[in-house]
C-alpha cells in the first residue's frame, strides 16, 4: 500500500475556514465521485486547528509555517496509482481536478509525493 500526499497551503484569497470548507464539501465529493477511475482505498483530510501550539511548535524548532492541511490517498501500489493517473480517464480526472484545486489551493507553496506508512 501506499499513499500519495499533499501538503497544502490554501489560495491566498481564502482564509483557512474558507479553504477548508471548500476541501471538505466541495472537493472531497467532486473527488469521491470519480471512484471508478482512481480506484483509491482511502482518502483522508488533515485539517490544521488554529491553535497558539503551532506557533510555539513552530518556533521551538525553527521550522517553516504549517500547512493549512494534509490530504492523503491509500492506493494498492505505485503501480496501481500510475496506471489510475495515466489511462485516458485518468488524465482527464487529472485535469478536473487540478482545475478544481486551483480554486482553493496555492500550488506554488504546496507539496505532492509519494509513501509508505510504517507503523513503529
């Protein structure tokens, strides 16, 4: 299994309220309904609280902002998420989506990759 993860910055327009309603109740299920053609095992959402604990997080550690959320996509393996991605409806998918994640996301200042979760 693996996970195919982005971390995000929202669009400048948004505030983290915003960004984060239109994740859940408009990109989720946009996402959710193209089953068919990723054939993802599971999709989470991490939302980052606004807490003072971030800041001191941050601080303590010298470390960058956070990121106004985390999605992570469960697919079988590296070969099943290509083959998703790159089958003519896939690649149609792909560009539904990207032009959906434009209207909330701030792609210059987010993050994609690939991984496996390791339990310890």
């Amino acid at each position: 299994m693996i996970k195919f993860v982005m971390c995000l910055h929202r669009h400048p327009s948004l505030s983290r309220a915003e960004f984060q309603d239109y994740w859940k109740n408009k990109h989720a299920p946009l996402f959710q309904s193209f089953v068919e053609v990723h054939h993802a095992k599971r999709y989470v959402q991490d939302h980052t609280i606004d807490t003072p604990m971030n800041q001191f997080l941050r601080e303590s550690r010298g470390m960058i902002e956070e990121f106004d959320g985390v999605a992570e996509v469960w697919f079988e393996s590296e070969q099943a998420f290509v083959e998703a991605m790159s089958s003519p409806e896939g690649e149609t998918l792909g560009a539904i989506l990207s032009e959906d994640e434009s209207k909330f996301i701030d792609h210059a200042r987010s993050s994609a990759f690939l991984a496996t979760e390791h339990e310890v």
